[in-house]
C-alpha cells in the first residue's frame, strides 16, 4: 500500500470523529483495551526483532561459508523470521510507530515500514534474472560499480560501489514504490532468486512447478564473479532490517527511556511534564486503530494482497513470491487481526478485548465470520504444503482453489466492515467509507 494512503485514512477518520457521540464504553474500560493491544504489540516486536537477529547471525554464517547446508540455513531462518513479522502487520495503517507519515511519531521513529515489507519489488533492480527468452538481465545494483541510478522518476543516483545498510536505505524506493533494495523481500529475492513459472502470464515453457519456489544457484555466492556482491548486499540488507525494526519494537517498550516506550505511553494517556502534550486521546486512539484493522483487512489483505493476485492472475503480486511462502504471509496476517479483536497472542488471554464490548449477537456474528475464514486459510495451507504453492492455486484452470481464495478475499472484506460495529460499541462513529482504501486497486 503506497504511503500516501495512511494520510487519507487516517484524516477521514480523525476528521468524522469532530462530531460527538455517547460513549459506550467507560474511559477505564477503553484504557484497558488499549493496554492489551499495547501488549500485544510490544511482545510481537520484540519477537519479530529477535527471529530477525537469529536471521543475521544465519546469514552472516552463510557469507562467511557459503555452502548448500548454510544457504539452506539462511532460508529456514527467513522463514521462521517472517512467522512473527506477519502478525505485527496489524499494527500498520493506525497512525503508530511502523508508518506514521507526520507528526512526532513519524519524527520520532520513521514510519519505515516501507524499508521492511515493501513488495513487490522490482528484481531486476537488485540483480539479474532470466527472462522469458532465457536470456540473463543486466543493469543492476550487483554488477555496477560507481553511480547506479535505478529506473522510475525523480530518481536519484547512488555509489553502489560499496554496499552498504545506509546506501540501501537511498535507493530503496528510489524512483518508485517497485524499486525495493531492503526489507525481507529484497532478502527473500537474494536466497531464493525469482520463481519462474512465466506460464500463468505469458505464453512460454518456463515453469519449475506446483511445488518448486526460487533456485538461485549457490554458484552465485561462490564461483561467480559477483559472488562477493551478493554476500555484501546479504550482509548490509539484513543490518538494517534489523535496525529498523528494533526502532520500532522499541516504541512499545513498557518503560520510558527517551524515545524507547514513548509511543506506547503517550497511547495509554501515560507521558507527564513536559511530554503530557504527546498523549493521545484514547477516543482518538481507538477510532485509528478500528479504522486501521478494517483498512488492513478490507483493503490491504483482501484487496492488494489476494484480489490482485488471484483474479489477475499474477504471480508476481502474491506477496513472497520469491519463496513460495505467500500462503503463511496470508495466515499470519489473518492471525494478526485475530490477535488484537480476542486479546490474545500465541492463542493465549493477554487482557480486556476489543470484542468484548460488542453484544453478544454480534460477537456470534464476527465469530461465524472469522471459523470461515479460518477453514479457508487453512485450506490454502494445505495445498500449499502437499499439492501446489499458492501461485499455481491462483491459475483459472484450478477452479476449485480460485473459488475458495475469491471467497476467502469476500468474507475478509467482511471483516473490514465488522469493525464499523465494533468502533459503535465504543460510542466511536466509522462508516464502511473509512474501513476502505479509496486508493486500492480496482479490478
């Protein structure tokens, strides 16, 4: 989801939220809440941040001895890193520390979400692939030495010359949302290489079937000539990565230390002296988060992630593409917005739940919804690990897949819409209107 986005979404909300309503909720009670959300996403981080060190310590295990076993090492690693980072997409798109675009969050932390998760990318930026004709591309950050000035507008060239964390940083998005250098896509890209199963695009005979996902050979880490290059980018990408989300994790920190925990005090009404004046009103705080939760459903999981690439169809818009590893991506997801409407993480009580204020009609309601959901993904995930990845479940021919993954996308964008019920309990008004992108791809 471009950036631009969080503004309009988080304006409109803000913005419906000037005419008052009767509370439903008491501000003790909506405090509560806001603490358990707080936990949830001071956990998840901190998890996140702590697969993404172990990914590190696996690459740079694998550059300092590139073999099979290390480079398969690295791979388990990305994979077990993205299981805790899928879960803290739901805090995107309310305001928070991982994209907040002005204010003191923003200048406070970044919103460098965009440096974590952008996708998709465009590879040939990063290094070569093989295109339809077989041949090999050229032109790329890997095999320039001196300025590389990437493709797009408003571009900006960079010395590549030695890859580093920080020249990342310059050229990701350097010329356009497609131009990813950083984050776990560009890493994924780097292990696995692309996944060339052109035939659900193109007319032509290139396909590592239903069960094959990228296989960069280890020759390019090895004997090739730019095998230096790419153990370099690995290090510097994965540096950063884990720089930029230990930023974040540290916002929701239970304590005050500078800016470490600022975030997650000023969200519970906490910050005195001279800092009271960053608190948010937990009224306000709620009416973003709701917005965020039905936006990220609705729009960015239902939508971009799903609609895109199963109604297209296109490979290249599942989100890992390079790997395979988009029916997890769309588990964790799911399980993220799961986490914060029950109050749980890893399938246990944290605190008070946002749900929990919603009658008992509606509750059933959204229960019903979420089983549907769930038996869905979890059918996603069964053919995902036995018959075929997701990129091939998304081919028309596959009609019975098709019709469950449309499905899945339909019920999610139901979802979205609940949390207009969930904000009411809470004497918030939102309209469908402000728990849809009004930017997201039409199809």
């Amino acid at each position: 989801m471009k950036k631009t986005i969080l503004s309009t979404i988080i304006a409109g909300a803000v913005l419906a939220f000037s005419v008052p309503s009767q509370a439903a909720v008491s501000q003790s009670d909506k405090l509560a809440t806001l603490s358990t959300y707080a936990s949830i996403a001071s956990v998840n981080y901190s998890d996140a941040v702590k697969d993404a060190k172990a990914l590190q310590v696996a690459i740079s295990a694998f550059t300092a001895k590139p073999t099979a076993e290390s480079l398969q090492a690295a791979k388990d690693a990305w994979l077990v890193s993205r299981e805790s980072y899928g879960t803290t997409e739901i805090f995107r798109l309310s305001n928070g520390p991982i994209d907040a675009e002005d204010g003191w969050v923003a200048e406070t932390y970044g919103g460098v979400e965009g440096e974590l998760n952008s996708w998709p990318l465009d590879e040939n930026m990063i290094d070569y692939t093989i295109d339809a004709n077989n041949k090999r591309t050229s032109g790329n950050i890997i095999d320039t030495k001196g300025l590389f000035t990437p493709g797009g507008e408003d571009v900006t060239a960079v010395d590549v010359t030695t890859i580093t964390p920080a020249v990342l940083g310059d050229l990701n998005t350097n010329g356009g949302d497609a131009n990813v250098a950083a984050g776990y896509h560009a890493i994924e890209f780097m292990l696995w290489g692309q996944d060339q199963d052109y035939n659900n695009m193109i007319e032509d005979a290139i396909s590592n079937g239903a069960m094959t996902a990228g296989q960069r050979p280890l020759s390019d880490f090895t004997t090739d000539k730019l095998a230096k290059r790419r153990l370099d980018y690995l290090n510097a990408v994965a540096a950063k990565m884990v720089d930029d989300l230990s930023v974040v994790s540290s916002a929701w920190e239970d304590n005050v230390s500078g800016d470490k925990g600022l975030y997650r005090a000023a969200l519970l009404d906490k910050l005195t002296g001279e800092q009271k004046s960053k608190n948010i009103e937990p009224a306000t705080s709620l009416k973003q988060i709701f917005a965020g939760v039905g936006v990220f459903s609705k729009s960015e999981l239902a939508n971009e992630r799903i609609a895109v690439a199963v109604l297209t169809p296109s490979e290249e818009d599942e989100h890992s593409c390079f790997s395979d590893n988009t029916h997890r991506d769309i588990a964790l997801n799911y399980q993220g917005i799961k986490n914060v409407l029950l109050g749980e993480y890893k399938g246990k009580k944290v605190g008070p739940a946002f749900i929990d204020n919603v009658s008992d009609e509606e509750q059933a309601e959204i229960a019903k919804l979420m089983a549907d959901i769930e038996m869905r993904i979890a059918k996603i995930n069964t053919l995902a690990t036995t018959t075929m990845h997701f990129d091939y479940q998304i081919r028309p021919e596959n009609e019975e897949s098709v019709q469950n993954i449309v499905t899945l996308k339909n019920q999610l964008r139901r979802l979205g819409d609940q949390m207009v019920i969930v904000s009411k309990a809470y004497g918030i008004s939102l309209t469908t209107n402000d728990v849809t992108d009004a930017e997201e791809t039409q199809l």
